[in-house]
C-alpha cells in the first residue's frame, strides 16, 4: 500500500482513553489492514539510503549471547536447555542440536505487534482473540518484509557524562526526549523518516561485567533506566518518523512501570505499531562511532519467521 501523502503529526492524531489515560492513536494511518506499522516508511529508496552509508565495511553484532543476561531478567522466561546429539549412526561426523525451553525474548530482542496492546485488541484495531487465533500481526511480518535501513545511535550515556550527568544503573533513571534531542544535537546526526533509532545507555554493559549476584538480585527485583513515560517522548518518536526504536535496556522505558504514569509500551506497540528493541548490545558500535565521528550506518536484522509469534531475536549487525 503507497505512503499517505501526509503523516499526521503527533498533536492531530486522535485521542483515544486507555486504562484511565489519553493516549495518541495511529491505527489506521497507514491502512485499516497495516500490520508493519512505522516500517512503511522503509521504503526501496530508504534501502539504497542506508546501502550508500556504508564506506568502510566494518560490521558490528547487535546481539548478546543467547544464552545472556544469566539468570534470565524476567522470571517467567526460563533459560534454553541444548542439547547436541550425534546423526551419524555411531560414526561420529556428523551432529545436531536441539533448544528445549526456548523463550525468544530472554535475549536482545524484538518485541513484536503481538507482545503489548490494549485491553482486548492490538495494533490497528485488532481483537485479540481472532488475531491469536491465527497468524495476524505476527513476527512473520517482520522477517518477511526484511528489515534494512538506516540505523543511528545516539549516545546517550556519553553524551550526559561529557555534561557531568551520571546515574545508578540499579535504579530507575528516566531519559528524556530532550536527552534524545540534545545527543542528536551534540553528535551533529539527524533523524530522517525511516530510521531505526538505537539509543546507548551503557546498562548492558554495566550488566555483563556484574557478579552473577547482582543479576540474581535483579531478576527477582527488576530495576533499570529507560526511556521517561510520557507524551513527549512518544510525541518526539512520532513526530521523528522512526520505523522503531532500539536500547541497551531491559524495557526500552523505566522499569518497573509506573502505573499511574502509564506504560509507553500500550503507546508505542499499541497505538502506534511501534517495534521495540531490547537489550541489543550497542557498546562495541558505540565505541567505533565515537572513534570516527560517524553516527549513521546500515542495519540489517533478521528475526525468526515465526507464524504468529510474539518476538524474535533480532539477529541484527550496523554496517559502516
């Protein structure tokens, strides 16, 4: 379906009341059958946009281990058990693996248009009990469609520690949107329609080099920065015309959730169709962009084709 000749801004989208709050609605910006969301603004322009960025070939994995953060954070995702078994009739050439218990968002993830709606529906109007019932809004449209594009990072957490800020990576910091907007600024990068915005906070990498108890303590009494919950940090993803965004957090936004601030999570996946991608790890990027001054590059990811599944890995690398 072609891109409307004009997006809406974020103020002249409609209000919608979710669990007590007014919310900013986008279903139906781009069609009434839409399950891709803010990825319409991929388009095969914005894909020879982001083939020309990269110049040096340098490529950086946008993964952790699968089998990490260890213990897992939330507790009801458990950890993958493998095992490798020996096909080759006792010859000893040839080996399998299976994954028992796998929870395709224990790790660096998407969060897909399944993971997070509203009371009854998701994304775009849809009920949830017939979306579930098949295929609709699935991670499948994700891997079908390909994502490539280009991807900029902002570095958040260098940027604030250049101005003396500094924060506990075991609380429940909020960064702003002028946060976004100043390390934009001060990185000299801009946002354009069709991006995918990774923003660097350091957690994960605060969290890699812990003792195991501090990520035992964690996953019983989760806390960690994130994204401020309110308007004007959906209004500034909207209005930046981000295909989705991308963190080195646990949640994209502040963990816990404050309930009577809301959950950005309903705005974003819900009323937008906004991907969130969690727990990528950013540093080994974020160092090579601080190196060479250059923020933009090609992102290529690939989630699993999963019919109708709710998240994926992102096997995703940056490209420069």
């Amino acid at each position: 379906m072609p891109l409307p000749a004009r997006l809406p801004k974020f103020d002249e989208l409609p209000e919608v009341e979710v669990l007590g709050r007014k919310l900013r609605s986008a279903w139906g910006v781009f069609g009434d059958d839409d399950e891709l969301g803010p990825w319409n603004l991929v388009t095969p322009d914005k894909v020879r946009e982001a083939a020309s960025l990269v110049k040096k070939g340098k490529v950086s994995n946008l993964d952790l281990p699968l089998n990490e953060p260890s213990p897992p954070l939330f507790e009801f995702r458990g950890a993958y058990e493998q095992t490798i078994q020996e096909v080759s009739q006792g010859l000893k050439i040839a080996y399998d693996d299976r994954l028992d218990n796998f929870y395709p968002q224990t790790s660096s993830q998407w969060d897909g248009h399944r993971h997070v709606g509203l009371p009854g529906h998701f994304y775009n109007n849809r009920v949830q009990d017939d979306a579930l019932a098949g295929s609709a809004l699935g991670i499948q449209n994700l891997a079908e469609s390909g994502i490539v594009t280009r991807g900029v990072l902002l570095d958040v957490e260098r940027h604030l520690k250049s101005q003396g800020k500094t924060w506990d990576q075991l609380s429940s910091f909020e960064f702003t949107a002028a946060d976004l907007t100043a390390t934009a600024k001060a990185q000299g990068v801009e946002l354009r329609p069709g991006d995918l915005l990774l923003f660097n906070t350091g957690w994960l990498r605060w969290l890699r080099a812990e003792p195991r108890e501090t990520r035992e303590k964690l996953a019983h009494d989760l806390r960690a920065p994130g994204l401020q919950p309110d308007g004007d940090t959906a209004e500034f993803l909207w209005n930046a015309r981000v295909a989705a965004i991308a963190t080195d957090t646990i949640a994209v936004e502040r963990w816990p959730i404050d309930p009577a601030r809301g959950f950005l999570h309903i705005q974003l996946i819900g009323l937008f169709g906004m991907n969130l991608g969690e727990m990528w790890w950013l540093q080994d990027l974020a160092d090579d962009c601080a190196a060479d001054g250059v923020w933009e590059f090609m992102v290529v990811s690939s989630p699993l084709n999963i019919p109708g599944g709710v998240g994926s890995p992102p096997n995703a690398v940056a490209i420069k």
